[in-house]
C-alpha cells in the first residue's frame, strides 16, 4: 500500500472517531432520528469526507438489510 493511500485511511479513521463522539453528544431522548442523521451526515461532510451511503439508525439492535 502507498504512503497515500495509508493517509486517506488515517483520515477517514480520524473522521470517523470524531463522529463516533459527535454523535454521542447529540443523541439524546426526544430527538428524532431523522435529524441525527441529517446532523451526522452534515458533520462528515464539514469534516472534509463524504459519507459512502446514507446513513442508517436503529432504536434496538434489529437493522433491516
């Protein structure tokens, strides 16, 4: 693998341990999902990323596929 190759894969390591706590700071009860996700894929893009595919929430740990 190529030295950037290695950065992109740090920086979007990077991103995605920022969102991890971003989105912790924002869930909270009473806030739909709709606007977590809509937030999430805001900050990913501020962040200088862009998501792969939208991004998908549950409220339990059934997801549908």
């Amino acid at each position: 693998m190529d030295k950037e190759a290695i950065e992109k894969i740090e920086k979007a390591g990077k991103i995605a341990q920022e969102i991890v706590k971003y989105a912790h700071d924002i869930i909270k009860p009473g806030v739909k999902l709709i606007d977590i996700a809509w937030k999430v894929d805001d900050k990913i893009l501020e962040l200088g990323a862009k998501p792969a595919f939208p991004l998908n929430l549950s409220i339990n740990e059934i997801a549908a596929h």
